[in-house]
C-alpha cells in the first residue's frame, strides 16, 4: 500500500468524523424523532444506519458515475450542492409539517377535568385526555412512514467532501483505491452517527418531564425544522 493511499484513508476517516459531528443533520433528527415516538434502541439503530448508507451511497454512486464517463469535477460539485439545497428544503418541510401536526396532537391530548355524581349525592371528579386507544391506531400507521420520509431525505443529502476531495484523488491510483476511500469515509461516517445518535438515546431516557411530555411530537418537528434551517441559512 503506498503512501499516498495511507495519506487519503486517514483523510477519509479524518472527514467522515468531523464532517458528521459539525453537521446536526446526521444526528438530530433520529435522537428527536426516537424520543418523541418513543422507538426501540434496536429500531433507532437500524433507522440511522439505513439512512446513513443511502446517504453515503448516493454520492459515492454519483462520483463513480462522474468518474467513469469523465464528467468534470466542478459538474459534480454543481449537482451535489444541488442535491443539498433540496434535502434541506425536505428537511424543514417535514419538520414544519411535523411540528403542525405534533401541535394538533398536543391540543387534543390537553387534560381537562370531568365531574361524575354517584347515588348518595357523591360527586367526585377525575382528569384525562382524548388520545387513547383511537389514536394509537392512527400512530402506528404514521410510524411506519416516517422512517421512509428521513430515508428519502438522507438519499438527496450529499456527501460534500467526499468526490472532490476523496473519490477524485483516489482515481488517479485505481478503482480499489477509489473503493477504498469510499468504505474507509462510509464506515467513520455511519459509525460516528450511531455513536452520537445512541449516546444521546440512552442520555435521554433518563430525562423525564412530565410537563413536557405532551409537545414532545412539537419540539421534534421544531428540531427538523431548524436542523434544515442551519443547513440551508448557515451552511453546516
């Protein structure tokens, strides 16, 4: 293995690190939806590998493509910011829709009390709220959708850094080379999502607010929002 090679694969996993602990994208919006939707450690894990390979695996396609016919490196870089504009647009769209809809919820879920009269002239009276048993239904057809949604979304979010930096250098060795870097830059990436994602998964699940439970569905939505927000405003 020559030096080169060395150089570019800890430069890869170098980049796969930072550029996903810098971006909120890769992190946020599992550790809110997990908690407000209340997924399994094994669902959240499966969910954020999923979508950090169909993030990775975009650009690394794209840059393989842009390799083999000659497509000029700065045509790439034109379509990947392309590509990113739309996911964070995605994003936000999701995330208002999202905070919408967890708004809506948190008002309907909002307890109020009820007055009951027994015979003997007892009176008594009892708090509740109206999302039981109906809504939960209506809940688990919207689980299995929202996994898809962020899936669509990390499929159109580019890798930034990896074809001009990575995938473009390695070609002038070969295609192991260019394969290489590409497995060394998905790994770090995925591998970093997971741990940060999880991290912050079992963090959580020590902290309980009450209060706060009933807009948990709100302040997800607000986290999406503003995580595509900062992608699209500030450029992380």
């Amino acid at each position: 293995m020559d030096r080169s090679l060395l150089v570019l694969l800890g430069t890869a996993a170098t980049i796969g690190f930072v550029h996903t602990v810098l971006g909120p994208d890769h992190y946020l919006p599992f550790i809110v939806l997990s908690k407000a939707r209340g997924w399994a450690p094994r669902k959240t894990v499966l969910v954020t590998a999923l979508c950090g390979v169909g993030h990775v695996l975009s650009s690394v396609i794209l840059g393989l493509i842009g390799i083999a016919v000659g497509v000029a490196l700065l045509k790439l870089e034109i379509i990947e910011s392309v590509r990113g504009d739309i996911a964070a647009w995605l994003l936000m769209a999701f995330g208002f829709a999202y905070f919408v809809w967890g708004v809506h919820r948190a008002i309907r879920n909002r307890s109020h009390e009820h007055s009951h009269a027994h015979e003997g002239g007892e009176v008594h009276s009892h708090v509740h709220g109206h999302t039981g048993e109906h809504s939960h239904v209506h809940d688990a057809k919207s689980r299995s959708v929202t996994p898809w949604i962020l899936f669509l979304i990390f499929i159109f979010g580019p890798c930034e850094p990896l074809i001009p930096i990575l995938m473009f250098p390695a070609a002038r060795g070969s295609i192991s080379h260019v394969a290489l870097v590409a497995a060394v830059f998905g790994l770090v990436t995925i591998g970093t999502m997971l741990t940060v994602v999880m991290t912050s998964y079992y963090g959580l699940a020590r902290v309980r607010v009450k209060s706060m439970e009933r807009y948990g569905h709100a302040l997800a939505g607000l986290a999406l929002f503003a995580s595509g927000g900062a992608i699209t405003f500030l450029g992380l």
